[in-house]
C-alpha cells in the first residue's frame, strides 16, 4: 500500500508530484521568484530549504543529493556556487510566501514564493552573538557551581572534622578546667567543716 503524503496531491502519481516539485525548485533556483498556487507554494518550500541547506555545506555528497532531486547539473551549478554564499549567515528561512489573491479562471488562491536574498541585518547578528555568549556564560556558572559545591562540600568535610576536634578539645580543657573546680569545691568544703 502506498504511504500517504502531508498536505494535498500536486500530481496524479508518486512520481508525478516529485517531477512537479523538482521543476517548482528548479525554476525558484533560475528566477528566485515564482508565482505559483498556495498548496505548490506550500508543497516546494520544504524542498527547497533543505537543497539550500545542502548547497551551504557544499561537499560530494550534498551536491550528489541535490542532483539526484534536480536532475539539471547548471541548475545544481547555480544553487551551489550562487545561491549558497547569499545565505551563508542565513540559518534557515531561505524562503518567504506571499499570498497574491485568486486566480482569474477558477479562482485558485494563488501565491509567490520568493528565496529570501536580503543580508542578516547586524542587528540580527548581534542578538544571535550575545544569546551565544550567554549559553556559554551559563555554561560556565554551572561548571564553577558545580566545582564549587565539591569544594563546599570537602570544605564542609574538613570543617565537621575540624569542628569535632575543636569540640573534643574543648571538652577536654572543660573537664580539665572542672577538676581544678572540683578541687577548690572539696577544700571549701573541708574549710566548712573545719569551722
């Protein structure tokens, strides 16, 4: 039994709705812009993103990927040596849609898919920067806590052991302070006595 695909048929078989999204990603490739309907739009921006995806790492066997999807070795061509540098600082969302109203002889919803060619702003780079800085800042307190628990926790050691000492010497010096005490405490009694 055929495994059923997400969202709605492009195509009437398997293999024609893969020929349908290969072309979507081959002209989007050629034209960075394409008017299409809402469910191709839908359909290829998946697609697409992971061949950009592929074509920033730009190895053998990524290319071999993407020409395995595309079939057209100058439409790999362009999306490896043109489009992968554009989205270089770009992590993801290579793609925007934009919905463009009905079309005029069935009234399909229809949609511009466009890859997204504008540069990260500097202020985008800067949030990205510092939310870095700040895992790697936590980072570091956990590990300073974490050594500093163990440290806290043989200090604590050493300050029980240190404590008992103390305490076992105190006792020591109290029972040797008493006895003088208790020594003073028979001879006022024998003084009493006497009297």
């Amino acid at each position: 039994m055929p495994k059923p695909t997400k969202g709605p048929r492009l195509g009437g078989s398997p293999a024609h709705q893969r020929k349908i999204l290969a072309n979507l990603c081959k002209e989007l490739i050629h034209h960075t812009s394409i008017k299409t309907t809402e469910a191709k739009a839908r359909a290829v921006r998946p697609h697409i993103e992971k061949l950009i995806t592929k074509a920033k790492k730009g190895d053998t066997h990524n290319r071999r990927l993407a020409l395995k999807v595309l079939g057209d070795r100058e439409t790999a061509y362009i999306l490896f040596e043109e489009l992968a540098p554009l989205f270089a600082e770009r992590e993801g969302g290579y793609t925007r849609i934009t919905k463009v109203g009905n079309r005029r002889g069935d009234n399909t919803p229809m949609a511009v898919i466009s890859l997204v060619t504008e540069k990260v702003s500097p202020k985008q780079a800067v949030v990205k920067e510092a939310e870095k800085a700040a895992e790697r800042a936590a980072a570091a307190e956990e590990a300073e806590s974490a050594e500093s628990a163990e440290s806290a926790e043989s200090a604590e050691s050493a300050e029980s052991a240190e404590s008992a000492e103390s305490a076992a010497s105190a006792e020591s010096a109290e029972s040797a302070e008493s006895a003088p005490s208790a020594d003073e405490a028979a001879e006022a009694e024998k003084a009493e006595e006497a009297k």
